[in-house]
C-alpha cells in the first residue's frame, strides 16, 4: 500500500507539472483583444500569440457561435510563439476568435469577442498626435457624437521605449474599446489621438463598414526615435544622435521608440498608416525631405503616399502653445482626403494648388505661374515668395512680391533681380483652398 501511495503521488505531480508547463505563456499577442478590428480583404488578417514549445495551436474564427473557419499551427521551439493567417473576409461581424492550445491530452482555449473585420490603420507621431479629442475645438459636440461609430474601435500604445526590438507590446493605455467621450477625451496629451479618431470617423462615413484605430505616438520626439536600426544606417544617419532642441521633452536615442513602440506591431496586417510630424525636426527642411526632394507626393520613389499640409491651420491662442493648433478636424479631413485618393482609389481632389507653368516674362519683369486647381489668395504678401537671381555661379534669393492673380494664375514681381532668375522658392503657405468646397463628386 505504501509503495501503491508512492507511485501514485508520483503520477499526480507529473500530470499536475505537466497541466502547468502546458498553460505556461499561453496567451494572444498584447493587442488582439475583445472589440478589435481585423483587416479586411483581399489581405489576410494575422492572428498570433504565444505558448508551450513544439504544442499544436488551432485558431477558430466563429459566427453565431456557428465555426466559419479553422487554422491550425504549431507552437516554434526557439521564441515559443505561434501564428495563423486567416483567409481573407469581407467587412462586417462580429465575430468570435477562438484558440486551443493541445499538448497531449492537454487542451487550453483562449477566446477574444465581438471582433470585426474592416480597415486598419496605423496612427503615430508627436504631440500633434498625441493630443486627444478634449483638446480640440468643438470638444463637447465632438465627445457626444459617438453613438453613430460604434464600429469604429480604438487602442493606444503605451508610451513605452526599449534599447532592443521587443517581440509583443508591453503595455498599452486603452485596449480596444468602443469610443465613449470618456475614452476619447482622457486627459491632454494621454489618449486617445485627436487626429486619429476624427481621420477614422471620417473614413467610416464615407466608407460605411468597421475601421480599426491604433494610436502610438510620444510628444517631442525625433524621427530617430521611431526608425529602426536598419533605416538609420541605409540613410547614413550618423549614430552620435540627434541635434538638440528646445522642443524635445521625450526619448531622442536612436530606435527607442521603434523597438517599443513600433516593431511588436509588425505582424498587424494594416491597411495604412498616417504619421504627424509637428515641428521637432525642423519645418524647412523636413518637408522637402519627407516627399524625397520632390516637393510633392505621391511621386515615383513613394507611389503611395499622401500629404497634408496643416501650416496654414494656425492657432496662436491655442492653451496648449501655438504649435498645437486644436483645428484637427480640418488636419484629419485632408489626410481622409488623401486616404481615399491613395489607398482607396478614388477620384477626388486632395491636395492644395501646385504650379503646373512657370512662364518668364522678362520683358514686363515678372513670373507668371499657372495652377493646376483654382487658387484663393488670402493677402498679399511680399515675404513669401523669393527668387535666385544668378551670375558667373553666385545666386541671392530675393523678394518676389505678388503683383496680379486670377483664378489659377500668380504673377511675381522679379523687378528686383537684374541677372538671370533660376529658381523660385515659396516660404510661407498664404495660398490655399477650401479642401471640402472642391470635393469631387
């Protein structure tokens, strides 16, 4: 009877060692939680998480309670992680997710409800970003209007950083959630974005099924911050850091913010993602550097890429200083606009003015520039634009004041340049258009 005891008890702590070891770190990744938003078609939305090593893991997509599709995958030896691609599935739900982790005769279930699938969207940046919908003007009407988008789910990444590339999220502020004036409207700069939620919202009227919102930004911050190892050093970024400004209140280390905040959303499938800059690094030239030296996007080295330009949005009363203007609504209108003209493909016009003809008339001393759109002149202002007069290799910018305008036509005064104009440079953005007046039908 006691040699009975023994083995029996034996037996009773490898099944018990053998229940704990299989339930160890079985769990979705950081970010796949109840109310989330999947990716639509024609991708496949990306399901993973982690578990005990070599285990089998079979993911099962239900509706109604009703299995519409099952995956089944194993658990890798060397990172204890497991990931599912699912077919891809029209916009709609919801739906339950559903995995089982089997190790034997072991089995575990983990289940997230009420997921949809429909566009995801990726927003980061600075403090521009950062600022949330109690932040904005019109705060109290926009906190109250959320009863119409109820599918449209919000998460913010915690502001987080790591000297390494971490695999999942360490945190986060707000799970996915349904958006309530009190999560939209949390407190100044914490969550959830501003220009996130109302760039989502404008996306939902227009294309009427699920959006998925993921915030992920940190105020004063360089964009060495959030590049990766691998795309400061293609870009010759010398590794001393970055230059030093009054405007820097977070992390500057290189790639801090990537490897935190970034890169453990990488396996996310993502429709696209819209970034604020702000002012940290510098309005002359990051501009021109963000469309390639272009001077415009979309272009033929970034095909897919959109612009909106906010400097004309100026806020010099704003309580939280001049460079947070609370016009986010108009910021996330125009990026909805380039939204649906990029990633969309619709026709529509989403971006202001651009000179399509610069014409010298040398002869009554002026540039004439031709538009592509109509164009408003808001004041006449001689500081804006200047022009490089140039001899035996030497060029000075000199003033260009307006002279005339029409519809689509500037002329500029070159008055002032007595040998050859080789160039044309604008400075300030006085010149626009009402974005929403133009809308293509």
């Amino acid at each position: 009877m006691i040699a009975s005891g023994i083995v029996l008890g034996l037996v009773l702590r490898l099944f018990l060692q053998a229940h704990v070891s299989a339930d160890v770190g079985f769990r979705f990744a950081s970010y796949i939680d109840d109310y989330m938003v999947l990716q639509r078609e024609p991708a496949g939305a990306v399901i993973w998480g982690y578990g005990a090593p070599r285990a089998t893991v079979t993911v099962t997509l239900c509706r109604e309670q009703e299995p519409i599709m099952k995956k089944v995958t194993s658990v890798k030896a060397d990172s204890n992680t497991w990931t599912v691609v699912l077919d891809p599935m029209k916009p709609g739900g919801p739906y339950e997710v559903m995995a089982q982790q089997s190790l034997g005769r072991i089995n575990f279930t983990l289940r997230v409800h009420d997921v949809l699938f429909g566009d995801v969207w990726l927003c980061s940046g600075q403090s521009n970003m950062k600022m949330t919908v109690s932040q904005v003007f019109n705060a109290t009407g926009e906190l109250s209007n959320t009863t119409a988008y109820q599918s449209v789910r919000i998460l913010s990444v915690s502001s987080t950083q790591a000297q390494q590339e971490l695999e999942d999220l360490t945190k986060v502020d707000l799970r996915w959630s349904k958006p309530t004036s009190k999560n939209l409207g949390h407190g100044n700069f914490t969550y959830m974005s501003a220009v996130c939620w109302l760039f989502g919202r404008f996306l939902y009227d227009t294309l009427r099924y699920p959006v998925g919102l993921l915030s992920s930004s940190w105020s004063g911050t360089p964009i060495e911050a959030w590049s990766s190892k691998r795309s400061l050093e293609a870009c010759g970024v010398p590794r001393s850091g970055s230059m030093p400004s009054d405007l820097q209140t977070g992390p500057s280390a290189h790639s801090v913010l990537w490897n935190a905040m970034i890169h453990p959303l990488r396996n996310m499938t993502l429709k696209g993602v819209i970034w604020y800059q702000a002012l940290n690094d510098g309005l002359s030239q990051i501009r021109w550097h963000q469309t390639a030296d272009f001077g415009y996007v979309p272009n033929q080295r970034m095909p897919n890429t959109f612009m909106a330009v906010s400097v004309d949005l100026c806020d010099r009363n704003s309580p939280f200083g001049s460079i947070h203007p609370r016009d986010k609504q108009t910021v996330a209108y125009r990026l909805h606009l380039g939204a649906r003209a990029l990633a969309y493909g619709e026709k529509l016009i989403f971006q202001g003015p651009l000179p399509q003809k610069i014409e010298l008339l040398a002869d009554k001393g002026l540039l004439n520039l031709t538009y592509s759109q109509p164009i408003k002149v808001q004041r006449r202002d001689d500081k804006i634009f200047e022009v490089a007069c140039c001899s035996d290799r030497q060029c000075e910018w000199l003033p260009a004041p307006m002279d005339t305008f029409s519809t689509q036509t500037l002329a500029l005064s070159i008055t002032s340049c007595h040998d050859s104009p080789a160039a044309l440079r604008q400075w300030k953005l006085r010149i626009g258009r009402d974005f929403k007046a133009v809308e293509a039908d």
